[in-house]
C-alpha cells in the first residue's frame, strides 16, 4: 500500500475504535493497522458495488463531517481501484496560526499605489495627450485616467483573489484573505496576488471549485473593462500614425495582444480606418494586462489554477507529465521567467490532490476545465522577451 506523504502526523486521540465504528456505520472494513502512528483501514462499499457519484459525494461528506468532530482528516486513496477497495488513513488536523492582517493591508495600499503610478504614467504620456486631448487638457482628465486604471486593473485583480477567497469558505478551506503583491509600472504596477489555504480541500469537486472561481470571475470582469477600454480608444490613421512617429520618436510601439483583443479589433473594425489601427487607453491596457494574469495562472501546471483544476481530473502523474507540457508551452510563448519560476516553486513535486482523491468530479466540470483552456488560449499575449 503507498500513501501521499503529504499529510502526516502521530495521532494519539480519538482512539482506534471511534474510527473504525465512523467507518463501518457506512462500509464495509477489511482490514486496519496503525501505521507510521496513524489509524489505516482497508475498507469497500457494501457488497462491493460503488454507487452513483453523487451518493459516494454525499457518504464521504458524511464521514469528513464526521471525522472533524474527532479532530482528524481521512485521507482517502484507491487501493486497488478495479477491486473497489480503497486506503483511509486519519490524520490529525493540522491548524495553522492565525495570518497577521496588517500585511495583507500593507499590500493593498502598496500596490494600489504602483497601480496608480502606471497609469498616471500612461495619463501623462506626450503621445497620450495629443491624442485624446487635442485641445488641451487639465489636471481633472490626468486624474480620471488614473483613476479608472486603478478601478480596471484593480477590480479585475480584486475579482480573481475573492473568486478563489469565497469559494474556500463555501467550501469550508480555510483560507487567508488575498496577498496583493506591488508591480513595476510600467507593466501595470501589479504581479497579481494570492491566497493562502490554510487546510486542505476535502475532495475533487472542491479543488476545482477553488481552482477555476478565481480565473472565470476574473476574466468576466476583463471583458467588461476591455469593452469600456476599446469605447475609450482613439483610432489613427497611417497618416497620424506616421506623424506621431515623427513628433514622437521612440515613444510609440506596438503591443503583442491575445486573441481577445483581436475579436475586439473586429468587433470595432468599423471605426478603425482603413491601414490605420487604434491606440488604447489605458484602461485596455487594464484589460491586457488582466489577460496576462487570468492566462498566467489557467495554464494546467503545479499549483497555479489550472493546476488545481487538471489535478481534479486526472492522477499526480498524469498531472506532473502535463504540467512538463503546460511549461514547454509556456517558454515558447515567451514566459522564460514564468517557466523558471514554476520549475523552481514545484521542484518537480507532484500536486498533493485533495484528502479524498477517489471521487471523480461531474462531466460539467470537464465541460469547464475545456472552457477554462479556452480562455487560456484567448487570453495569452505572445509577449516573446518584450517585457523582460
């Protein structure tokens, strides 16, 4: 028998018959030890037969509810999967300290204030406010620019975090409120932020929860701010292109878009002259650079979301090969330093899946895992190594 070594711990209480008696109300026991200190049982459904998913969901959340009044987590594997015969090792809870708030905080105010200097940047750009303000601007119009950079960028960084931060609790994770983490401004001011789970996820269903509610509901909100940001642009022509490049020289460029934006392009496409293109505001900058946090994030590899939610689906060596890919993809996309980072953040570990990994998650969330890969690839800016 070979079990996860990632929930471990000597167990003294509650004792070996309370478990076996929270077992056997719902199964039928083969065989128990205690092994490296913890209660390990042998056990199947009666007379061998599985029943449908949802009834195996609703006894295992009977026996979880169960077991956390007994202050332990059943760590549930298959041990012979076409016998029908699974392991279950109880394992003490493990309660980690309370977090210190004021960090969280101290975040916050930080990055909102990077925020705010990229797009006061962008806002006082020469390019920027001949454009949009050919007649002359005020104080009030760099103040609104900047502003609703930071309401853009923000809400759709604030959206992904409390996707994954409501989830957890619906889910009963226990989790930290979002680590926001400061940027340079010149690629937004952010680098996204992060929640901390506190304990584990109880079965599949939850780790895809968790891992795709971040992503969805922060992708929702970059095409509303990606709409607004397009309504704000300004096309240009090839002759006020030409011009600016003359006027301005060194100070214009083009940027690598997703797909996203191409489908926007041609939604708009009657209001962009013909050779001409269409200079962004800097909200839909907000929105790219929310494109590259949602798509950084859904690629199916370690604990990223995508991650999560391919570990919710398939073992952790189906996982681990995919997740090789997922990085092979990601430097040929041109995110050298997101690949190095991801390969040394795993070390080449396998995701540790939730306390029960026997339960397979719905044909719906399949549904939504394609989905979440569909965004993936709508989301992704060829970048190469223009921003590093």
């Amino acid at each position: 028998m070979s079990f996860d070594n990632y929930y471990g711990g000597v167990m003294s209480y509650p004792t070996f018959t309370e478990m076996d008696a929270a077992l056997s109300k719902r199964f039928e026991v083969l065989a128990s030890a205690l092994e490296f200190g913890q209660p390990t049982f042998l056990f199947r459904w009666p007379h061998g037969e599985i029943p449908p998913r949802e009834v195996q969901e609703q006894v295992f959340a009977e026996l979880d509810a169960e077991a956390e009044r007994l202050r332990v987590w059943p760590v549930v594997r298959w041990h012979n999967k076409k016998e029908g015969i699974y392991v279950v090792r109880f394992v003490p809870i493990q309660k980690e300290g309370e977090s210190d708030i004021r960090i969280n905080y101290a975040l916050f105010v930080t990055t909102i204030a990077t925020i705010a200097l990229g797009g006061f940047l962008q806002a006082i750009s020469p390019v920027f406010l001949t454009l949009f303000y050919p007649r002359g601007w005020t104080v009030w119009d760099i103040a609104f620019v900047t502003i609703t950079f930071i309401l853009g960028l923000m809400g759709i960084i604030a959206t992904h975090e409390m996707g994954h931060y409501l989830t957890a609790k619906r889910r009963k994770i226990e989790a930290t409120p979002p680590y926001f983490i400061p940027g340079l401004p010149y690629i937004g001011g952010t680098f996204g932020a992060f929640i901390k789970q506190k304990s584990p996820p109880k079965a599949r269903t939850d780790l895809f929860d968790l891992g795709v509610a971040g992503p969805f509901a922060g992708f929702a909100v970059t095409i509303v701010v990606l709409i607004i940001g397009f309504m704000l642009s300004v096309p240009v022509t090839q002759d006020q292109l030409a011009a600016i490049d003359r006027t301005f020289p060194d100070m214009t460029g083009s940027l690598p878009v997703p797909l996203l934006f191409t489908v926007l392009e041609y939604i708009f496409q009657d209001s962009i002259p013909a050779g001409g293109t269409i200079f962004l505001h800097p909200l839909a900058f907000a929105a790219w650079v929310g494109c590259l946090v949602t798509a950084l994030n859904l690629f199916p590899v370690s604990q990223l979301d995508g991650g999560h939610a391919l570990r919710a689906i398939v073992g952790p060596k189906t996982h681990k090969y995919i997740g090789w890919a997922a990085i092979a993809v990601m430097a040929i996309a041109g995110y050298y330093m997101m690949a190095i980072l991801v390969i040394v953040l795993s070390r080449g570990a396998e995701h540790p899946g939730p306390l029960n990994d026997t339960v397979p998650i719905s044909k719906g969330r399949i549904a939504l895992f394609v989905l979440a890969m569909i965004i993936l690839v709508l989301s992704i800016p060829p970048l190469g190594l223009e921003l590093f």
